[in-house]
C-alpha cells in the first residue's frame, strides 16, 4: 500500500489532490506546488495510515518506516542537507492535517531533527548562533509539550525568570548565549518531569512526532469537535512531514497569516499579520502584537508599526501575486499561511477561509460577479443555517451604550449576556437557558465547548486571526478580540477596565462589527434584508423547485414571513389564538360544559374572535394558500388553574365552582400527547370544528370582497389515523362551508386536507387520500410516534443516544431519514397513486433544517414549511438541494 505522497520539487505523488486521502493540508500543499509556488518540499503520510493506526492496535506497518525514509531522501534531495546531520542538518515540520481543518489536532511541531550536535551545525551553516540556539530551545518546548506532553507553562516560566534576570522584556533581545543557556535548563526541566532525558536522535523524535499526530485523533478535545460538528470519526488525520524554512533569521525574515478578501465582511482586500523575525504561530499565540500586512490596514487602524507592504516591500508584491493565483486556482477565498526566510517568500498553506455568513454572502456574490464561479456555485457556498446570523437584530445605533473599552472587531454581530469567566461555566449557565458571554484572556482549543455554548466571546488579547476570532467567525458567534484594558483576576472571578468592575453574572453587550464592549444590555433593531442577502436570494429562487410558506398564527409573524419571501402559510395553529387572555375563559368554558349547547354558547362567542384573526391574517398573505389547522392540542392545555380562573369561568356559564372542579377532575388524561386531542375533539365536538370551518370560509369571503385577491383556505384535519375519522370531519367543515355560502350568496374555493403525522395515517395514505385533497406532514408528531419517543422527555437521554451512536442526529432537529422518512416517501407515493397532483408539504420543525429540506426535494413534496426567521434559509436550502 502507498502510504506516504511526496511533493515539491517537481514531484507530485498525490496528482490530483484528493482531500480524503491526503488531508486538507496535504492536498493543498502539494497542489500549491504543483503550479510552481514556492511550497518547502516534503510528505503526506495518508489519512488511511491513521486508520490502519487503530486498527493495528496504534502500531505501524513496517512498508510505512520504508516509505517515510523514501520520503525524507526526497526532501535531502531537494534541500540538499540531510537529515540527523550534525554539519548543515536538514530540519523538518510535523504538522497534522484532516480532510477539513480540525483545532483540537496535534499542535505542529517545528524544528525537528536538532539536538547538542546538530544545533551547532545549524549554527554554522546559517552563520547566525542566536537563531539557531532560539530554534533549539522553540524546538524542546514545542515537542515537549504535544509530543511528550509537558505542560508548557514550565517552560514559560523559566524564559520570564530568565528575561526579568536579563532586564529585557522582548524574546527578541535575548542573546545566542542567553538560549544556550536556556536550552540546557529546557533540558534538565524535561528530564526532571520525565525521568528521562530530551530524545536526541531526530529518527526518534520524528517517529515520536508522527505517532503524537496519529494519536491526536482520538484526544478529547479533537473528540468535541468532531461531535460539535459532525465530522465521522473514521476519518482520520494526515501527517505532513515538511522542510524547515525560517522566519526567525533576523529582520529580513517573518512569517504570517492572509486572507485573499476580508473574512470578517467579505470586501476584496487583503487581510492579515504578520511579525518579523518570528517562526510558527507566534502571530496568534499573542506573544507580540502582529502588525498589519497592508498599509490601508495600517492606517485604518492607526498603527505605526510598518505594514508588510511597506517594511518588504517586494516580498509584499510577490505574496499579492500569489494571493491572486490561488484565488484563481482554488476559485474561493483563501486563508493562508507564509514565512519569508531572508527575503524569500515560502508557501505553508493555503485552504479556503473560514468566513461570517456577512462575508460568505457578499464574497459569493461578488464571485460570481466577477465570474470566477457561477450563479450556481455562487449558491452553494453560502450554508444556509449561517443565514441565521444575519436574519437576527443587531443593536440599535440609536440606543444608549455605556462603552467600557474596545477591543478588536473580530466576529461582526451583537450579543448581550451574563459574564462566564470560563468554558464550563458557560456551558452550565447556557444550559439553564441563560445568555452568556464568555470571557476569556485569550481562547484556546479547550475553550471550544464554552464558546459553543456562548451567545459572543471577549477576550483580553489576541488579534483578528487568533483562536478565539477564528473559531467565533466559523461558529457565527460575535466576538472581540485583544481587548488590552480588560484584566482578569481568575481567582476572585472579576473581571476589570480601568476603575470599573464586573463580576461573572453581570451583563455586558459587545459588537463584534466595531469592538466596543458595554455594560449592561443594549436595544437592538431588525436586519436589512436588500443587498447581496436579495442578490443571492433572487438566484436562490430562480434554481429551487419546492415552495416555501411559512408556520405561524400571529399578524407580526405572518409580515415577518412574507419579507421574508414566504409563499403562504404551511400551518396556522388555531389553538394559539385562543390562549388571548380576552378569550381564554370563553374558551374554558367550551371545555368545560357538560352538553352541546353550553359549547355551542361559548363557540358562540369566540366565533367573531377567530373569524377577525383570519380576517387580519389573509389580508397579509392574501394570493396566497393559507392552511388552518383545526384545533388539535389536548384540551388540557386550556385549563384553568388558578382560583380566579374558576371564578371567571363560574361567572361566564352559570356554573358552579365544584361542578366546574369535577368537570376538570373528568378531563385528565395520562398520556394526554396521546389522548383526546386532534380530530379527536372533533368527532367527539363537531360543533368546534364547524365553528372554525365557518370562521375561516367567513374571514376568505370578507378579505375577498375587500381585497379582491383571494387567499385559499387550505383546511387541515390533524391527527387523522383512519379514512373514516377525514370523511366525518371533511363533512363537517363542508356543511360549514356550505352554509356560508348559501347565506352570503358568494362562493370560494377551498380545500380540505389532513396532517400525515402517525404511522397509520402514513400507511394508510392511498385510502385517505381518496378523500383529502392534500397532506401535509407533521414530522414533529410522526418522529414523536414512529420513535415512540416523547418530545417532551427526550431531552434526558437523546444526547447519550447521539454521542453513542445510536442516532446519527437529534432526529426532533434533522428528520430520522431511515425510519420516519421511509413513512413519509410511501405516504407521499400512496398518496400520489390514489389523487394525482396531491398537494404535499412539510410543516414541522424540519421544514427549517437544511438536511430535512434536501430529504423533502428528493421525495418530490411541493414545498416545506418552517418558522418565520428561517424562510431564508429554507429558500437558499431548497435551491441547493434542488441544484
Ligand atoms: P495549524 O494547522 O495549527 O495551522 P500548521 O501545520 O499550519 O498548523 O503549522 C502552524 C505554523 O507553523 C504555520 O503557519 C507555519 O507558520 C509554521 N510552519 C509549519 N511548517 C513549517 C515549515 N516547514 N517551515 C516553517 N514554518 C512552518
Ligand atoms: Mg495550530
Ligand atoms: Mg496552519
């Protein structure tokens, strides 16, 4: 088996790229050098080598040794230095490399192959002692810490003791001899906590390097992520193996971080940091202030510390000229990482850049504008739930804000919360359903779950690409980044800006759009909606074939709705309308009565209430289908509870408290999801349902008249399991119907239809739809009854079910394919089979989630129907399934 994939040089093992097999990392960088950017040589071992890994009981084949020496005679070739030689030494990288990138993998170990011996042939052969001996000493701490897992903080501490005895504050300042001598305690500390001392032969520390990679996989913290973001843990990670170049080789070298346009709101201008004289992550470990790359950036800032373009600038030309090649070549935008080694400009990585859905929509659009990718593409690289972000407030410019200091704009939106100073306390208050804001000093891998669960993220240092703005940008959530003023003391958990104090529990606001950070909660206003947002929507419309409509009852949600491109309503749940404190006893009193005329009296009187809720609600859809569900929930729900309640009702009937009491004590029910609800009520209550009937064909008439646009009433029988429970209740609403039209004189199409949404109604399907005119599939119920699993109670133990494998997904969120969607294909092509042109939609919580949408598109329904605020969302997914 081929294991190992070499590139550079002229050499391209892994031809075209293959992600899965190469790793992200790998396949880019063996593509960069593939069109003749300056890419250090070096290997991929494959991901199928972690695979193999595990299976093997963590152990390697002995082909895998063969081939990474191959592989490292490619690099000495190449490089012309060799490795383990104690006179010009070849130096290497370990750097892990998933399909997508994953934080929670193995740090990159740099500088591998140097010990006592071939530090001072790096020495000699660079003719620079400091840089060689601040290698050596970077090299012991890096591989310590991932590789033999000392904590790095040991390290930390002796540089501080060592700079303080010094007097200097920089690393920069500390001498050849100052790291020699450092590397001699790094050395003692290593053996000290391993009861070892340092490895010394580069085969071992590169053997020892590759199994960390591997290893890394199965870590905890690369475990959350998986889980947080549905990656299979059969994946697994790529190790690269790569030549050393250097940013650490005085003023002429540097290293840094781009991005082709901006990720944080999509304008095409480069963007990034970089540090002179520096190596690795140094730009967003925060250890010095990053200075900027472009000089517009600079002054926009109003920095002083020179810009790339400015302090290098023919290196600066050459970095823009390749940005722009990658552009090309990758056709997205990239996030790139590049090291200039005594004025010579190396390439480390390329992929395509994570991004707010701001700047996925607008660098889509603009994209496709500038045809580099078309209206299609255009699509599909905005993911349809990061729409949520802009679908949300953000805070109102004509609010008050108490601005305590401003940190660095690295995730746009705005959050208010309550301070958690750490991960698992955000994670504990946003469990009991408050809003957080997590404050940290600087983020790291380990912080991932806290930010998850955090509505926006301050920390105290670290710029616009350290962890913590990465991570936030990728998961949508605002943050602000390198608020300097901000200190934290852990131990007496407050946090301080100058003469002000705040403790964990405290509300704070930030923006991350401009990075002001304020004290208390600040007022927010509704988001624009025109733009690139119309821009992409209009293309979005153009490419779907299902509908979208929209499930709510309230006149501000239907507005919101239709903005939002809804095209007419899925589901009207009447029930919600009769929870108006003005009706609730009317309504209770209905319940309550003991025979069908104190029903029909009460029915009497919330009539002209429900008729004017139509009324208001056709007229914003009006054109459009509307589908009224009749009442459906157990009767339960309207209960009263409190002894005013009682009274109230007692007053309005003419009943007596205690008979009301018993009446109540009659209505339990055990298992009331499955009891006296649905159609039920209808067969045992017709007069209710002919109530609803009569108030919608009323309210179609009147809006009609007044409009001259007519919505059509799609009437929806719930919870329907056989034929015979449709055929009396599509009786009762015709009669309704018919009774309206006779004394009104006009008519008016309408159709009746039932809600798919248990198992025998979905079996059944053929039989019914003889009768119903359309279906309309309640998945919330049908997962509820397929699974036998209550929604209400599934909270305690769904998240084992999903961490164990047991269910891929909440399946109340992304609907059970497999078993509920089995229901919903037989149901539709039974349905189908028995009344061509069957109307066929979705109206539970799936009809928002993308996958669930795409399951809709295959099956052939007409349209979904999901909340309000994720029509967008709804519209982009439906396109892209459709594509
Ligand atoms: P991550 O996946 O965390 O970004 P990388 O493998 O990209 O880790 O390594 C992090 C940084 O280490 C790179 O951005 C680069 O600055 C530095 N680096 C990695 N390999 C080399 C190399 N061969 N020469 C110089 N620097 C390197
Ligand atoms: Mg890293
Ligand atoms: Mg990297």
């Amino acid at each position: 088996t081929q294991w190992v994939y070499r590139f550079g040089g002229g050499v391209s093992d892994g031809g075209k790229g293959d992600k899965n097999l190469l790793g992200g990392k790998g396949a880019n960088l063996d593509g960069m050098a593939s069109i003749g950017l300056p890419v250090p040589p070096g290997f991929t071992i494959s991901t199928a080598m972690c695979t193999h890994y595990y299976e093997a009981g963590e152990s390697f084949p002995d082909s895998l040794r063969e081939q990474v020496a191959n592989g490292l005679a490619h690099i000495e070739g190449i490089t012309g230095k060799r490795f383990g030689d104690s006179a010009d030494p070849l130096l290497v990288s370990v750097r892990s490399g998933a399909r997508v990138s994953m934080p929670g993998m193995m740090d990159t170990v740099l500088n591998l192959g140097l010990n006592d011996a071939t530090v001072e042939g790096l020495a000699a052969s660079s003719g620079d002692a400091r840089f060689a001996w601040d290698s050596y000493r970077r090299f012991i701490q890096m591989y310590s810490d991932v590789v033999l897992g000392i904590d790095h903080y040991i390290f930390e501490d002796v540089l501080e003791i060592a700079k303080e005895d010094k007097g200097v504050n920089l690393d920069t300042e500390l001498s050849a001899e100052d790291w020699q001598r450092l590397v001699a305690t790094y050395k003692t500390k290593v053996e000290e906590a391993l009861g070892r001392p340092f490895p010394q032969d580069p085969m071992d520390q590169l053997w020892g390097a590759i199994s960390a990679v591997f290893g890394s996989w199965q870590s905890e913290r690369a475990k959350v992520y998986r889980r947080l973001n549905d990656i299979p843990a059969d994946w697994g990670t790529a190790v690269n193996v790569q030549a050393m170049v250097f940013g650490n080789m005085g003023d002429t070298s540097a290293t840094g971080v781009a991005f082709t346009r901006d990720p944080a709101i999509g304008t095409r201008a480069y963007y990034g940091e970089y540090l002179i004289n520096a190596q690795g992550e140094d730009v967003v470990a925060g250890i010095r202030t990053p200075q900027y790359l472009t000089k517009a950036a600079r002054e926009a800032a109003g920095a002083t510390a020179a810009s790339m373009e400015e302090a290098m600038p023919e290196t600066y030309q050459e970095l823009a000229r390749v940005f722009d090649l990658l552009e090309t070549h990758y056709r997205d935008m990239q996030d790139i990482e590049f090291t200039v080694e005594r004025g010579k400009l190396w390439m480390l990585q390329t992929r395509s850049g994570k991004r707010t859905a701001k700047a996925a929509l607008k660098i889509a659009v603009d994209m496709a504008e500038e045809g580099l990718i078309t209206q299609e593409e255009a699509i599909l690289r905005v993911e349809p739930g990061a729409l949520d972000q802009l679908l949300h407030p953000t805070l109102d410019p004509a609010a008050a804000r108490d601005v305590v200091t401003t940190g660095l704009p690295a995730s746009p939106g705005a959050a208010s919360g309550i301070i958690a100073f750490d991960a698992d306390e955000a994670e504990r208050l946003a469990a009991l359903g408050e809003d957080v804001i997590l404050v940290r000093v600087e983020t790291s891998p380990e912080d991932i779950h806290g930010m998850h669960a955090a509505r926006g993220i301050l920390t105290a240092r670290g710029g616009m690409t350290s962890h913590a703005a990465v991570v936030a940008r990728g998961m949508g959530r605002p943050c602000v980044s390198g608020a300097g003023a901000l200190s934290i003391d852990m131990e007496a958990r407050v946090m301080r800006i100058g003469a002000r104090s705040f403790n964990e529990g405290d509300t704070l606001t930030i923006d991350g759009g401009t990075g002001e950070v304020m004290a208390g909660k600040v007022a927010t206003i509704q988001p624009q909606l025109a733009g690139d947002f119309g821009t992409l929507m209009v293309w979005a419309d153009k490419g779907r074939r299902m509908k979208v409509r929209t499930n709510a009852e309230t006149p501000a949600d239907c507005a919101v709705a239709r903005e939002f491109g809804a095209e007419g309503i899925g589901l009207c749940r009447t029930e919600h309308m009769f929870f108006d404190p003005a009706r609730i006893t009317a309504v209770r009193q209905m319940i309550l009565s003991e025979n069908e005329k104190g029903r029909r009296a009460a029915l009497e009187r919330l009539l002209p209430e429900q008729r004017s809720d139509f009324v208001e609600i056709f007229r914003i859809m009006s054109g459009l289908p509307v589908t009224i569900r009749l009442l459906d929930p157990p009767l339960h729900e309207f209960l009263p509870h409190r002894e005013e309640d009682y009274q109230e009702v007692a007053q309005a009937s003419g009943v007596s408290i205690d008979v009301l009491k018993r009446r109540v004590g009659e209505l339990h029910e055990f298992n009331p999801m499955l009891g006296h609800r649905g159609c039920r009520l209808g067969i045992t209550y017709p007069e209710i349902y002919e109530m609803q009937a009569r108030a919608i064909i009323e309210a179609a008439l009147a809006v009609a008249d007044e409009t001259g646009e007519a919505v059509v009433p799609e009437i929806m029988i719930p919870l329907v399991m056989t034929t015979r429970e449709f055929e009396l209740m599509k009786a009762v609403v015709d009669k309704a119907a018919e009774a309206v039209f006779a004394a009104s004189g006009k008519r008016l199409d309408y159709l009746v239809g039932t809600m798919i949404e248990l198992p025998r109604a979905a079996l059944m399907a053929g039989e019914i739809a003889e009768q119903a005119e359309f279906f309309s599939f309640g998945t919330n119920d049908l997962t509820q009854t397929t699974l036998g699993i209550s929604r209400d109670d599934a909270g305690k133990f769904l998240s084992a079910y999903v961490d164990k494998g047991v269910l891929p997904k909440d399946p109340f969120v992304s609907i059970d394919v497999d078993g509920v969607g089995q229901l919903v294909s037989l149901a539709a092509e039974r349905g189908r089979a028995a009344r061509s042109g069957l109307k066929l939609g979705i109206c539970g919580e799936h009809g928002g989630d993308p996958a669930s949408i795409a399951f809709c598109e295959k099956t052939g329904l007409d349209y979904v129907s999901c909340s309000p605020y994720r029509v967008p969302i709804a519209r982009l997914a439906a396109a892209q399934a459709a594509l």
